[in-house]
C-alpha cells in the first residue's frame, strides 16, 4: 500500500470566483463564508502535509497565488 509522505504529494484547492459567490447566504456571501472557511485554518494544515495549488474558477480555470487575487 502506497503511503504519503510530507510535502511529496500535491493537491489542488479549486476556489469558486463565479458571480454566484456574491450572493448573500446565512448572513454573508458566499464568498466570505469561503474565505472564513480557508482563514480558519483549513488552508495551513493542508499545507502542513501536501504542496498545495491554488485555483481559481469561474468561466475558466486559473492557477492563482492566493485565493484573494
């Protein structure tokens, strides 16, 4: 059974950019409730354990630095 090691493997974040993200849900937008979600730690132990890709998607997929740009 193959293992994984630290940092050896990749995995990808896909962030949804469309224009739905800036409807209001539950108090926020959809777009805020993304961002809590990755500030809330989620990102940093991903990061921990994989090299992480960042992308962006909406029409079309972009690799993207971070998910704020």
């Amino acid at each position: 059974m193959a293992e994984l090691r630290p940092q050896q493997n990749i995995i990808a974040v896909l962030v949804d950019d469309s224009r739905s993200m800036t409807i209001s849900d539950y108090g926020g937008t959809r777009e805020s409730q993304a961002v809590k979600a990755l500030e809330s730690g989620v990102l940093d132990e991903l990061q921990k354990k994989f090299q992480v890709r960042l992308y962006r998607v909406d029409a079309v997929l972009r690799a993207s630095q971070s998910w704020t740009n």
